[in-house]
C-alpha cells in the first residue's frame, strides 16, 4: 500500500486540543489538512455531542469489549470508544485522513487504524480475533454493502450499533407484507433481533446530507441455522426469490436451480415445492415479502434437503 505523507503546519499540541464536536474546531482541521469531504465516500461527519451520548450509551461498552469502528473519519466516536473498550480497530479508506488520524490517535495504544477498503478488509479475520461489537457511523454510500457482510459473516459481532441511512434502518426492522421488506431485512433478521434508537437531523453532520439518519442497535439471535450449508442455502434461496419478487413463490420455485456461492447446486422440482407447501401451510400465490423470516427459514431448511 503507498501512502502519501502530509505535515501539518501545526503543531501537535493544536490538532489534539481540538474539538470533533465543535464545528468551527471541524472546519479548521479540514483547512489546515486541506481535505474536503467527498460525497463518494459517503463522508458526513458527525458533529453533535448528544448523538455521540446516545451511540455510546446504545453501545454498552464495557472494559472487556472489543470493537470494530468501520469508517473512522476526523476520529469523533473513535477516541470514545477507545476509551470505554479495551480493544478498538478502526477502519478508513480516505488515505488523505491517515497521517491525521496517526496523529490524533498515538495517544490510544489500544486502538489499531486499519487503512484500507472495508469492503477488501478481511472482516471474518478481525472477529475471529477476538472482536464483539461493531460500532460505527457507516458511510452513506456503501453501508448496506457493508452491513450484508456482517450480518453474513461466519462468527458474527454480538452486537452492532450503527447509524445509517434512515430508509436503510426502516429496511431493517420491516414486517412481512411492507414494501421495505427484502432481502437485507431477510438476511439481518435471521441472526439480529433490531431496534431504532434515535433519527438523526441532518444537521448533525458536517457536510449537512439530504436525508435523515438513524441510530439501530443489532442484539445476536441464538443461531437458528447453525449449519454452514442451510445457512448459505437459505442466502441463495431468498436471493433468488426476491430477483422476482412481483411474482408467486410458485411461479418463482418449482422446477428452479438454487446455486448457492459455495458452488452447491440444488434442484428443487415442482413436486417437492407444492409438497413443501402444503406442509408448511403457504399459499402457492404467495409473493416472497409476504412470508416471514421464519417461514423462510423453514422453507430453505426442507427445500434444501430435497
């Protein structure tokens, strides 16, 4: 990786007084580094106080946690986090924050600036290294991306607290039946039991963004499909379904090839299907957000041992 070395005219001392909140504090740093925010990463600094209060209190950070922070920015929640957990890695693709931030953070030994794409980063690495919690102000223009890995991942965070787009966090927390409901509600809800915490104006970030925001807390479900295979089965099978939402589970599923990413094909035949309904009580004319998480988890569970 290159990276580009910048030197602010500054003083240390100047940069570490200053105060992430404070937006008059937040325009200095970025004239002296020269940064802009870019809307192509999604960047929108988060300014208020009270709402880094609540992401924190969401948190319930505790001195044995271990967090993972994706999209560090200026550092505004990450010197918190890193105060109140014993362990915090932080990621940031913008190079130009870089010798900011290793600057602003070498008072933290306990925190570890990744800087690199979170959607390169290895994420199943950083938990099975010991990481439990994921908190963080998830960048506007990949944060569903983001949170699809994970929520798929193969040993999950116990907790995720994230602010993200309000049409997002509706996505989230959707019922069967609603227009938000697909395949990001399918696939968090399967392991993520979700509550919104707080909407956020736009007003508390610099540059002001065109939407509201919203403060989600994520609580791990016991697994319900503890094997790898039903797992990624059931990735595939809602996948697919909603590729064609605007027609009947029946239309979509009898005769169908379901391949998984893990290269395992299945071939679910028309009379496997309508027996799988009758016994699962569904309607053949069932459109796929008209069932719940739980009724498709039942469905891949049978379909996939067909």
């Amino acid at each position: 990786m290159v990276e580009t070395t910048v030197y602010s005219p500054q003083p240390a001392a100047w940069f570490n007084a200053m105060k992430l909140t404070r937006i008059s504090d937040v325009h200095a740093i970025l004239e002296e580094w020269d940064i802009r925010p870019q809307k192509s990463l999604g960047q929108n600094f988060l300014i208020d106080a009270n709402i880094l209060g609540i992401i924190l209190d969401t948190a319930g950070l505790t001195t044995g946690d271990e967090v993972l922070e994706i999209g560090t920015g200026l550092g505004v929640l990450t010197e918190p986090l890193a105060r109140a957990a014993r362990r915090v890695v932080t990621v940031e693709k913008d190079s130009r924050l870089w010798p900011l931030l290793k600057e602003r953070l070498k008072a933290f030994p306990n925190v570890e600036l990744i800087c690199h794409d979170m959607m390169k980063v290895d994420h199943e690495a950083l938990f099975r290294s010991g990481i439990n919690k994921v908190v963080a102000n998830l960048p506007y223009s990949v944060g569903s991306a983001i949170l699809v890995n994970l929520v798929q991942a193969e040993t999950p965070p116990a907790q995720l607290t994230v602010t993200l787009q309000q049409e997002v966090a509706a996505r989230l927390i959707a019922k069967p039946g609603h227009k938000d409901f697909g395949l990001l509600t399918l696939w968090t809800q399967l392991r993520y039991d979700g509550a919104i915490r707080k909407t956020v104006s736009p007003s508390c970030f610099y540059p002001t963004p065109g939407v509201s925001s919203t403060i989600i807390n994520l609580i791990r479900k016991e697994l319900p499909m503890d094997d790898h295979q039903d797992r990624h089965f059931f990735y595939a099978l809602t996948k697919f379904a909603f590729a064609r939402r605007r027609k009947q589970l029946k239309t979509i599923l009898c005769d169908a090839k379901i391949v998984a990413h893990t290269g395992i094909e299945t071939h679910v035949t028309t009379e496997k299907v309508l027996a799988t309904f009758q016994k699962l009580g569904i309607d053949p004319r069932t459109r796929p957000e008209d069932l719940s998480v739980e009724m498709w988890r039942h469905l891949a569970q049978d379909l996939g041992h067909a």
